[in-house]
C-alpha cells in the first residue's frame, strides 16, 4: 500500500498533526462539488470531527465535508483517491474504539446530512434509508407503521455508521445484530466507483455476501451511502423484570439458566453492584446496591408473559435472589429499566476529568460467569465497573482514570490486555460490538490467525492506496 498515513505512530504520539494531504485548489474543486458551505476547514469543525466517544487521542482532519448524494459522494473520493488522501467516513461519532478518528489527518466525510428515509415498504417489513439517517428517528417514524429495526446501541447513532461497526445492543439477544438486518446495500468504493450489493429478498444464496463483508468494515472499504433494511413487527406485549443477587456468581449463573431453559428473552443485561451505586448517585434513585439483571420479554398475550414470568421467577428464586420486581406493560417496562440506559453516563460521571477506558470482548454464554468473575479479580484495585448484554456473553468493563497519568493508566491497560487475552483463551472475540477501530488492532492476530491475512488481501484488492480510513482494524 503506498498511503501517505502516519498511523504506526498515532498513538505514541498525541500532537494534532498540521496536514499536507490538502491544497487550496482542492478545496476550490471540492467547493464547486457540494457548494461553498459544505466543505469546512474552521477550527470548530475540524475538532469536533477529530474524536468519538472513546479516550482514543483526538487528530485533526484537514477538512470535513458534508455530501448530499451518491453521486457526489462519488466525485468526492474519485477526487481525493487520485491525490491520494485519507478520508474517514463519520456517522454520528458515537464509536468507543476510536473507529471514525481521522488517524492520517486528511479528510472526514461526515454523512449526516444524508438523512432521508427513502421508503418503507410496509407489505415487505423493509426499508431504504440514506446512510445518516439516525435510528431513534428512524424507529420513531416505522412506530406509525407498527414496525422497528431491533439493533439498539443506545447512543444516537446513525445507520451507517451502525452498519459499518455492526452495532448491536440490548435487544441482540432475540432480534440479532445490524449484520442481521442488512439486505442490501449501496457502497462508494475506494476508487469512487458504485456498487449495489445484496437484494430486496428476504433471503438469497446467490454469490458471495458482500453485504456482510462490508457489514462491520468500519470504512475501511468504502462508503456506505443508502441501506436496505429487514423490520421487525413491534412486539404486543412487554414484560420486564429487576432482580437482583447477593453474589455476582449467582446472577450470572441465572443468565445462563434462562438462556438454556427455552426462554427467549428481548433483552438480558448485567450490572454489578458499582453500577447501581453509580446510578443511584447519578439518578438519585435507591436501587438495591448488589449485582442486578434487567430482562425484557416481548409476547402476544399477558396470560402466556405471565406464564413465562412465573419460570423466569423460579429460576432466579433457584439462584437466591434477593429481589425480584417484574411488571407488564410498556410503563411498566420503562420505569423497571429507567436506570440501565443511563449506565454508562452514570458511571462517568463517578469521576468527572477523568477517561473511561470501555472494555468490549464477548465469551460462548457458558463461559460468560468465568470472564465475569475474572474481570473482577483482574480490576479489584482501580476503579472499575462491568455491566453487559450478558445473554449474548458480551462483557463491558470500564475502567476511570487519568491516561495523562501513565502509572495508573498503564495498570488499566494491563487489565484491558488481561481480561480481552482471556475472553480470546475462552474462544471468544476481542469485540463483541463496538468494533476494532485503533484500540483492538493488536489482538487482531491472536483472535483470527492465518484468516487476518485473507482479510488483508480484501482491504488491499479493494484498496490498493490504503486510503479508506487508515490506521483502523488491521495492527
Ligand atoms: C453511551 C454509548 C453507548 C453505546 N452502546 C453501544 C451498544 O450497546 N452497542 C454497540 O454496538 N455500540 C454501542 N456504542 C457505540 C456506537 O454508538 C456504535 O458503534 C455506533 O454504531 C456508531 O455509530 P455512529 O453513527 O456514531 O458512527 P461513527 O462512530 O461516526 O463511525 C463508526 C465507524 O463507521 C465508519 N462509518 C460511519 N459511517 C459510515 C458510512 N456511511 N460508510 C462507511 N463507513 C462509515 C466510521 O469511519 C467508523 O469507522 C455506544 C456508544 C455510546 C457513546
């Protein structure tokens, strides 16, 4: 590859470099592509666009750029690929591995002006979206229609940029990850050339599957423009249910119970007793102090979720419960749940000027009560909190400190290594959703082997230059 990138040394050093991707005459060209105000180099921009949600350090774009369309999502790279600039496609910036942090400098393309829903084909549960679309939006629009695209990542991200890290969420546990939604796609390849793959059929073997190719690629293969997605009806009926447990052994143990007993849960999320401690402060609420799951059941009558509830009762009771709250409804659900969409910012703010370093791996379910209690021993001494989409053995620790005090971080780090080391040990992943962006790059070999090579060759056929988001995914 014969990129100009300088991302071997990014994290070793965290000055925002000056760029030189970038002349006058190409911003003029840019301009008379999308008009005059939709191409910024002003400080303000260029910052916000120089940092997701992560402590990954920050790096300046030359220039950020705003398209409208396809087509001139396609000028734009034909440009920039012949003077070979980095460009980073940006969603919404919600990543939390440095994914859209433009780590060679050059340009953001940020799509969020791509907004439209194209159009809902209720009779087929489908729809076609621009990239930027933002899925609270867009599942508050298919509520009219009795639909939704399950995937929620709980920040306000944007479909494309969902697509391009395969986010999921809460609800992955029954519906899936996005991968699970995608049927087709519209894609800018790193040289501008259009592509459309996948179909409008629910199901299809015809050839490779491209859409899950790039489903994941954190726009290191081109850029995502318009999605065709898969819905899902809006459940009837809600069941939710608190309970919490005097060990964290015996709430995991539960997840895998109620995984295991034929239950299908909507979600199935663990929280240990830091995390309700933080919530309470944040939210000034008065939740029992100890490890927590929240579970969500989705059905068509209240005689068959009261049903399931009675098992889900029993198999907690089983494990020693100490409490047990459960209501039906969506009300009901919704003030049993309050408390865990506002985890992470409750945690943050145990420790305000201080970064949270966010752990992401994800373990087979059998293995999910180990990786917990690892993560644990593993964090005693600092100031760690672990919650997660337990029924899909997906782990988050995060960790407070200060990256600017290199003791203390270096120990967070060691604890990121140990706990991710042991999740690949228990033939897990490194990242269960939130991608690998700069921060997974080094497990990358452990976790893939001789295949990370295939995966290479992909990346270099489909860009040769290396332009598509430099310093990302590969180590
Ligand atoms: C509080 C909080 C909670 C979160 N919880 C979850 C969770 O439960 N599950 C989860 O999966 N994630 C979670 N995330 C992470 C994040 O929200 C998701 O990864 C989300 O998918 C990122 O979307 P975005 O639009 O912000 O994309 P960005 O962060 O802007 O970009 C993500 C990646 O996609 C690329 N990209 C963006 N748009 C395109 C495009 N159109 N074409 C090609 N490439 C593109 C970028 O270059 C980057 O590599 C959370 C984040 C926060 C802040």
């Amino acid at each position: 590859m014969r990129s100009k990138c300088y991302f071997d040394t990014f994290e070793d050093k965290g000055e925002i470099m000056k760029g030189d991707f970038i002349s006058q005459a190409d911003i003029e060209h840019l301009q008379e592509i999308v008009g005059e105000e939709r191409v910024s180099q002003g400080t303000s921009q260029r910052e916000l666009h120089s940092h997701d949600e992560s402590f990954h350090l920050p790096r300046l774009p030359e220039v950020v750029i705003w398209p409208h369309s396809t087509e001139e999502v396609s000028k734009i790279i034909k440009w920039v690929h012949k003077k070979e600039v980095p460009i980073t496609p940006w969603g919404a910036g919600t990543s939390l591995e440095g994914n859209p942090i433009p780590a060679s400098g050059g340009m953001v393309m940020d799509l969020q002006e791509m907004n439209r829903i194209l159009e809902i084909r209720e009779e087929d549960l489908q729809v076609d979206v621009q990239a930027g679309v933002v899925y609270k939006e867009l599942n508050k629009t298919l509520g009219n229609y009795g639909l939704f695209f399950p995937p929620d990542p709980g920040a306000a991200a944007t479909i494309g940029g969902m697509v391009a890290n395969n986010a999921s969420g809460v609800r992955t546990v029954k519906y899936g990850a996005t991968k699970d939604f995608v049927l087709k796609l519209v894609v800018v390849l790193p040289a501008g050339e259009v592509i459309t793959i996948g179909s409008h059929s629910a199901k299809s073997s015809s050839g490779y599957d491209l859409c899950r190719l790039f489903t994941g690629s954190e726009g290191t293969l081109g850029v995502i423009t318009e999605v065709t997605l898969r819905l899902v009806g809006l459940p009837e009926r809600f069941m939710a249910v608190r309970t919490t447990f005097n060990t964290t052994h015996d709430a995991t143990a539960t997840v895998f119970q109620v995984m295991s007993s034929g239950l299908s849960p909507a979600a199935m999320e663990f929280l240990d007793e830091k995390v309700i401690e933080a919530i309470n402060h944040y939210k000034s609420m008065e939740l029992e102090e100890k490890p927590t799951l929240f579970m969500e059941f989705h059905g068509f009558s209240e005689a068959g979720l009261q049903e399931e509830m009675g098992f889900v009762e029993d198999i907690c009771q089983g494990n020693r419960c100490s409490s047990f709250a459960s209501g039906i409804g969506l009300d009901e659900r919704n003030t049993l749940w309050e408390a865990r969409y506002d985890a992470f910012e409750a945690v943050k703010r145990t420790a305000t000027g201080l970064s949270p370093l966010i752990i992401d791996a994800s373990v087979p379910i059998s293995r999910y009560t180990a990786l917990v209690e690892f993560a644990k021993e593993a964090t005693e001494k600092l100031r760690a909190y672990i919650f997660g989409h337990a029924g899909n053995g997906n782990i988050h620790v995060v960790i407070m400190g200060d990256p600017q005090d290199q003791k203390e971080w270096s120990q967070i780090e060691e604890a990121n290594e140990v706990i991710v080391l042991k999740a690949l040990e228990f033939e897990g992943t490194c990242t269960g959703e939130h991608g690998v962006g700069i921060g997974k790059r080094r497990f990358m070999p452990l976790e893939h082997g001789n295949s990370l090579a295939v995966m290479l060759k992909i990346k270099e056929a489909l860009d040769p230059k290396g332009t598509m988001n430099p310093g990302k995914v590969f180590p």
